[in-house]
C-alpha cells in the first residue's frame, strides 16, 4: 500500500521508495493533525537543522505542500534497515495519498555551527 503512493519524481520521494524497497521499516499515524501545527513545528526543526550544518533533503518543500494543503495531515516515517536514514511522510488526513515526504541521515548528529 505504502509504496503505492511513493509516486513522486521529487528527489525525496524516489529515496523514500528505494528506501522501503530495500526493506526499511515505516510506521503511519492513525490521527492526523491540522496543516498548520505540522507545517510551524517542521519549519522549526528545518531551521535548526540547518542552523547546525545539515540540508535535510526536501524539507522545505514539504513544509510549503503540507501548507497548501492546509487541511488536517498524517505523519509516517520510513527507517532504512541498516539504520542509516529516516524519510518522514506527510499524508492526507485518509491516508490516501502523500502529499510530500523528507528525509535525512541517521544517526542524526548535528555539528554545532562554527564560531
């Protein structure tokens, strides 16, 4: 089912796929929560990430979408097996279709900025 949606050109969204096709493991919300909280909370992580030096790949993206879509979203995650990377997925409030997805490496260690 999940990799029915991963259908996206985007660089994230074809790294999500080969992700979970290469036997990751995901998990997906049951509840969905409004656009906005998602949206305000993961351009909050987006800035601190790269405050400390790491570009996680397709996060601004998916914070736009996830605020033009501007109704209730699901989360989910896909962890590669070896461990060394994370996508998140943003859904509909069904669970039907992705609206956008992120990742980046695991573990996540962030350098603190130079002086």
């Amino acid at each position: 089912m999940l990799e029915s949606l991963l259908t996206g050109d985007d660089e994230a969204s074809l790294k999500a796929l080969a992700t979970l096709r290469s036997g990751a493991t995901y998990w997906v919300g049951d509840r969905a929560q409004p656009a906005g909280q998602h949206a305000g909370v993961f351009n909050r992580r987006l800035q601190r990430m790269r405050m400390r030096g790491l570009e996680p790949l397709g996060l601004e993206r998916a914070v736009q979408l996830i605020r033009e879509h501007g109704r209730p979203v699901r989360t989910g995650l896909i962890d590669s097996a070896d461990r060394t990377w994370t996508t998140l997925l943003f859904l509909t409030e069904d669970g039907s279709a992705l609206l956008a997805c992120a990742g980046w490496p695991l573990p996540l260690v962030i350098s603190e900025p130079p002086l």
